[in-house]
C-alpha cells in the first residue's frame, strides 16, 4: 500500500515538473511563429526519431509530423496545418500565417537510443487591436443628469483589449452619481478576435462645457494607447444670474443712441427679456435689447431687465447723460463808446467741470473779456468754446468801439524843398481826413485799432499855416501847423504844439537865421539856385517870394 501511495506521488511530482518547465511562445496574428524544440543536451544526429504533436483539449494527441534520421519529415493529413508547417535543421516547428487555434501546446517527441523524451511548448497568439470609434455620441447633456455621453468600441484583439476614458487628458474613475463606465468584451466564433466597447454616462457640470472627452485602447500588444478624437458635449442648464449691460460711446451726450443689452447665464440664453423702463415693464420678443435712440438728460438714471419667467431674477445698471447749457451769453454786435467800462456775459449749465477758453479776432485770451475803459484796440470779434466730457458749445459777439475823431500828432518832415505833413488821428467810425491846402502824393495808413494817418506833400511858396481836420459821425476835429519857405532847423518830423511850443518854434527860426546870416554866401547861393529851379503855387502870390528876397538882400547888406 505504501509503495503505490509513493509511485503515484513520484508520477505526480513528475508530471508537476514537467508542466512548470513548459516553454512559453507569443505570436503575432498573421505571421510565422516558430516553436523550439528543447532537445536539451541531445545532438540532432543523435536523434533517432522526432515528432511533432499537440493536445486536442482531452481528446488524443494530434500528430503533425515525424522525422527519422534516415528520411525526411513526413506530415499528417491535418487540414488547419496544410501547407502551413515547416520543419527545421534544428527541429524547430514554423507555423505559418498563425491563427488564433495555433494558440494552444505543442509536444516536441524526440528518441535518442532507448530514452524517450517530450518537451511541451505553450504558444499565444496575439493580435493588436483596431483604433477605436466612438458612436451613440450625445448632442446635448442637461445639467446634474447622469447622461450616457458616448460609446467606444475596439474590434480583433488578442486578448481582449481595455478601454479607459479621459476628460481633459485625465483618466476618469467610477464614481457614484458622477461617472458610471460599463465595459464589454466579445469573441468572434470565428475569428477568435476580441471586440471591447465601453459606454461612458456623466453627470456634467457647466465647467464642463469647454471639457474634451477622450477614450483610450490599451493592449499588452501596443507600445503607447490608442486614442480616439476628443469630444465636447453642448450642456443644458438653467440661468442663475441676469446682468444689464449699458451698450454706447463714454461719454453719453445728449442726442447720442444707448442700447441696454440684458443676459443671462443660461444655456440656451434667454430669448426674450422684461425691461423696465421709468417705472413701466416692456417685454422684448427674440431679442436681448432695448434702444434708446435719442436721449435726453431725463433718461439719465437707473434700470433693470428680468428672465421672462422669473422676474425674481434680475439685473441693473445705470447711465448719466451728459449735458451743457449756454445761457445768458453775450451775442451779435455790441457797440460801445470809447472809454465805457464792458464786461462779457457766460452763464454755463453746469458749471462743475466745464472748460471755457476765450478768443480775440482768434488770438488766445488769458481771461474772459473785461474793461474799465475801452480803447479802440478792444473792438473786434470775441468768441468763447466751453466744453464738458466730449461736449462743445460756442458763442460768440463783435464788439465795436466808437468814439469822435481827435488828431494825437500833426507833423512836418523837410525833403528836398518839399514839405511831408502827417495827420496821425483816432476815431471810430473811420474818421475822414480834410486839408485846407491841396498837395500831392496823398495817402493813408491802414486803419487799425481806431488810428490812422493822413499824408500830404507840398513845396510852400509863403509861410503857412496848414489846417488838419478829421471828422466822423460822432464829431470834427482841427489842428494846425506852421510851414515856413525857409529851410526847417530839423528833417525829422515835429510835433505840432500849443500857442507856447509856437513861441519856441519862432525863437529856434530866430537863432537859424543868425547862423544863415555868417555863411551867407553860401546861404544865398542856396537859396537863388532853389528860386530858379521852379515854386510850387499853393494858390499865395508871387509877391510873397519877392518880398522874402528883398528882405534876403537886407540883411547881405547889414551883415556886410
């Protein structure tokens, strides 16, 4: 009894033995595997007999083959392995075009002089498997509903492929209410092949609107993950928060269009919206809008926009147009007489902020225009630009100072015999000028600020005196000035004086005189050259001339 215990748990340990020590082989779907025969330390020429077999899953051993040392390896009449097996120098067993049945153990049977030996090989056979596809793809997922977003399917892997699911490149794990994966594999009776799908449902959140959604293939077979195109999902949920929003160009003026834009957070966004609008509901069909076309400074204030079904939801903004006003300003002419105290009138509606500039004749004032007493130089167009946050209003007025005409200087100017008088006068309107004597060469001055001057040239043929008289419709105004034939004592020009400065006009024609007298000679040669070279008639007699000439000779006579 004990020696039969003992031979069964030697055959056991035995046949244990020879199960551990099998040979494993993997090979590719399709393609040639090639299965060792382990002949341990035994020499091919050593071998009497060897023969290829495999186990038919309980049934008898399958015999593909059996080489001699004498002959060539004969084949079984096995219809899956015709043409398909190949015997190699070392014994090696080529399985060509493997299938998924070449996944199975083949026994190498050698005999070697009176031994006996088997070595099992167990062959694999793997296939990589399809990139995946996704199909049942949800178009819109509502908010906190666990939704099956998607399916992912693989086909014809050896083994059964895995598929795992990313959102935004991170592999998503079960979890209750949120994520939910069903995975399933089947295998084709035919082929052998595996086909995985997985169905991935969701329950998304709104940061989920942008998310990409993925699947991934993995495989013992496969050197990095097969992954499909990213997904994005539309998601449905109701809107928690209205804003308004004030649509138009800072500042808003008056005369300017504003649009109050309403949103919600919703999606889909509200069609149609309550807008409330100085105390009154108006409803917006298919529109987010409300315009204002013209406003007013009666607009300014604050508003508000709803969710049609829910007015509780609600939002609001405020606007403040921007206005000015001009009012009590000084316009058109203004005519004030000369010396009258003015001040230009600006009253502006608002008066905060505002930037007023002034302008003479479209010079820059430093200040708003304000006299004491005119001059004639104030007169001119005045205008005034006030402007507020975009705002420009002008205003403008032409002041004209007036005043009766007054002669500031009457002159005389020596020039070759001529004699060269100005009339330098003030006035306004333009005072006319009137000579009591005719000349030539008569001009004026440009007429500005109120001045101007008056020139007259003559030759005197007697000692004159000349009246300048300027008038305008306000009043006349004369002044007078002496012309004497003789040479004056200066070229430049005099200034016409009172009865005092004449006495002291007469004294300095005296003392020239005295000097005219010790060059006598030279005076008189002068004099009769300037005599014979023409006079010049003023409407006096010639015997002015004569008159002067006798006197002339006198005082030859006297001095010599």
């Amino acid at each position: 009894m004990h020696a039969t215990v003992f031979s069964a748990w030697v055959l056991f340990i035995s046949l244990l033995d020879q199960v551990s020590a099998n040979t494993a082989v993997v090979g590719k779907y399709g393609e040639t595997v090639e299965v060792p025969c382990d002949k341990g330390n035994i020499k091919v020429e050593d071998i009497m007999i060897a023969k290829w077999k495999y186990n038919n899953a309980g049934s008898a051993d399958v015999h593909l083959l059996t080489k001699s040392y004498t002959q060539n390896a004969s084949f079984a009449p096995v219809a899956e392995y015709q043409g398909r097996l190949v015997l190699t120098k070392d014994l090696n067993l080529k399985i060509s075009q493997a299938k998924m049945a070449d996944q199975r153990t083949f026994t190498c049977m050698v005999v070697a002089g009176t031994d006996i030996f088997e070595y099992p090989v167990d062959v694999t056979i793997e296939k990589a498997p399809s990139p995946p596809t996704i199909t049942n793809q949800a178009k819109v997922i509502e908010l906190g509903n666990l939704t099956t977003l998607a399916e992912c399917t693989t086909k014809d892997a050896s083994p059964a492929a895995h598929i795992v699911w990313l959102k935004d490149n991170v592999t998503l794990v079960e979890t209750d209410k949120v994520v939910a994966i069903k995975e399933d594999a089947q295998k084709d009776k035919v082929t052998g092949l595996w086909t995985t799908s997985s169905k991935l449902q969701y329950s998304a959140m709104k940061a989920d609107m942008n998310s990409k959604f993925t699947c991934a293939v993995k495989h013992k077979s496969l050197a990095s993950d097969l992954v499909s195109a990213p997904m994005t999902f539309v998601i449905h949920y109701p809107s928690e928060k209205v804003t308004l929003q004030v649509v138009s160009a800072l500042p808003i003026k008056e005369g300017a269009s504003v649009t109050l834009k309403c949103a919600a957070d919703g999606n889909p966004p509200p069609t149609s919206y309550n807008f409330y609008i100085k105390g009154k509901k108006v409803t917006t069909d298919n529109s987010d809008n409300y315009s204002f076309p013209n406003v007013t400074r009666a607009d300014s204030g604050e508003y508000k926009c709803s969710l049609v079904d829910d007015e509780a939801k609600a939002g609001s903004a405020s606007f403040t147009v921007v206005y000015m006003d001009i009012t009590n300003v000084t316009k058109g002419k203004i005519v004030k007489l000369l010396s009258e105290s003015f001040e230009a009138k600006l009253e502006v509606d608002p008066y905060k902020g505002t930037q007023v500039s002034w302008t003479k004749d479209n010079v820059k004032l430093s200040h708003k225009p304000k006299f004491d007493k005119l001059k004639y130089s104030d007169s001119g167009v005045y205008e005034c630009v006030v402007s507020l946050e975009g705002i420009v209003k002008k205003a403008s007025f032409e002041l004209s100072v007036r005043g009766a005409p007054s002669i500031t200087m009457l002159t005389k100017l020596q020039s070759n015999g001529a004699k060269l008088l100005s009339c330098k006068a003030e006035g306004s309107p333009k005072p006319t000028v009137q000579w009591s004597i005719n000349g030539t060469n008569v001009s004026e001055s440009s007429y500005v600020n109120g001045i101007i001057t008056y020139n007259l040239t003559l030759i005197p043929t007697a000692n004159l005196t000349i009246n300048c008289t300027v008038s305008n419709e306000l009043g006349t105004f004369t002044k007078s000035i002496d012309i004497s034939t003789l040479p004056e004592d200066s070229t430049v020009e005099k200034r016409a004086e009172d009865s005092t400065d004449k006495t002291q006009v007469v004294v300095g024609v005296v003392i020239g005189l005295i000097v005219a007298a010790v060059i006598l000679g030279l005076a008189y040669w002068v004099y009769m050259k300037r005599t014979r070279e023409g006079t010049w008639k003023t409407g006096e007699k010639e015997n002015g001339t004569v008159e002067e000439s006798k006197k002339l000779e006198e005082t030859q006579k006297a001095d010599v």
